[in-house]
C-alpha cells in the first residue's frame, strides 16, 4: 500500500497559467512533508520543507500547504514556465525515523507547460 | 561545482555482469544514501552510511548488490550478475548531519541510469 498518493498522474498547462498539485499520505505520525522537483534524467531538488505544524511554505512562484487533519499537502505553481516542465515529488518523513533514510516518496506528477 | 556527483550517468550492460557505480557526496557531508528510483515512480531506499558505517540496509538490497564508503567520503554500489530488473535510476545523495533532526536537507546527485539488456 502506497503510504504517499498524488494525483493527478501527469498534467499539461499552458505557459502563463497556475495549477495545483495534490498529495495524500497515511504516514502518521510525521515530521515534516517535502515537495521535491525532479528534471527528466536528474535527480530531485528541494523545492519547500514543512514540519507538521506549518500549513503554507513559499518558495518563488511555488507555494506548498499542508492540512495535517485531512492528511492532504497540496502544491500551487503561479504563472507558470516552460522550465516548470518536471516531476514534482511528495515527500513525508515519519516522526521517529531515526533520519532521512526514511523518505517516503509519493510516485510523482509529471508537468508539462507548453508555450 | 560543489554538488553530489555520480559516475558514470549511464550505464548498458548484458544480464550476468557485474556493474560499480561511484558517488562523490558533498565535501564535508557525513550522511550518504542510495536510492533507485524505476520509471514514473519515486525513488526507493536502499542503503544509508553515517561516515564509514552502513547503518541500514533495505530489503531492496539483496544479496547481489553491495555498497561501501570505506574512507567515509565517496561511496561506490555494486550489482553483481545483473538481471533486466535492475535496470532504474540509480541516485545517490548526501545531508550533512550536522543540523540533526528530520528537517535537515538532502541534496541528490543526477544519478546513474541502468539499462541491463
């Protein structure tokens, strides 16, 4: 059973526009949700960190919530770019996992933005 | 370029052989970790080093793959007889471990991409 779901699977936006990425997750109790931006063919880059007591992380045109009672996080990319063009990551680290080795990583949403 | 870096980026081998992959952490970077990550999922632990020490293995790492890190600063994982079920992403990446906590971040190398024929 996946423990991080997000959806949808795959998205195409028009340049300029916003959208909204979704993460669900089980992991309770945890200590802090990552969203993670991952380029085709490299590896994923830190995009917010929030702990479980933060509801809104911005980063640039990225703003990420977080709803700990419902277990959702979602993911807000304002006008967006042909470079947003990645995989965005959901990512939960159990409360008492000892340390990063317990990342559980959602499957991804694949983002296109076409001029 | 102070980043984590990986050697080599990619990687086509015949089912049965043996492949190393190396990661150069970020200087200084006591923690490393490997992951594997297949198409259009999310990465998987597989193995964590504090310094020298491999302080967890994943079920994942079965008894063909093998990953050292004896100086406590590169690391190299090992895949002896490759099956086509290897073939992934193979993503190294490194923290600190000075901060502490789970809030600390990880920062990933662009990984070596496993292509077993």
């Amino acid at each position: 059973k996946n423990q991080v779901e997000q959806s949808p699977q795959s998205l195409i936006i028009l340049e300029g526009k916003n959208c909204t990425l979704q993460c669900n997750y089980t992991v309770s109790p945890f200590s802090n949700l990552r969203w993670y931006k991952q380029d085709t063919g490299r590896g994923p880059v830190s995009l917010t960190i929030m702990t479980f007591s933060e509801n809104t992380k911005s980063n640039g045109r990225y703003t990420a919530t977080l709803d700990a009672d419902t277990k959702q996080s979602s993911l807000h990319i304002t006008a967006s770019q042909l470079s947003d063009s990645a995989s965005y990551i959901c990512v939960v680290i159990p409360m008492f996992s000892g340390g990063y080795n317990k990342l559980i990583f959602g499957a991804g949403t694949r983002l296109a933005v076409h001029p | 370029d102070t980043g984590v870096s990986q050697d080599p980026r990619h990687k086509i081998t015949k089912r049965g052989q043996n492949v190393t992959f190396r990661c150069d952490p970020i200087s200084e970077h006591n923690r490393l970790y490997w992951y594997r990550q297949t198409l259009g999922q999310g990465p998987e632990f597989l193995t964590y080093f504090q310094n020298e020490a491999q302080l967890e293995k994943s079920r994942l790492l079965s008894d063909r793959f093998s990953a050292e890190r004896p100086k406590g600063s590169f690391s190299t994982l090992e895949i002896q007889r490759t099956e086509q079920g290897d073939s992934a992403m193979y993503l190294c990446a490194s923290s600190s471990g000075r901060e502490g906590g789970t809030n600390e971040k990880l920062f990933f190398g662009s990984g070596t991409q496993l292509s077993v024929l």
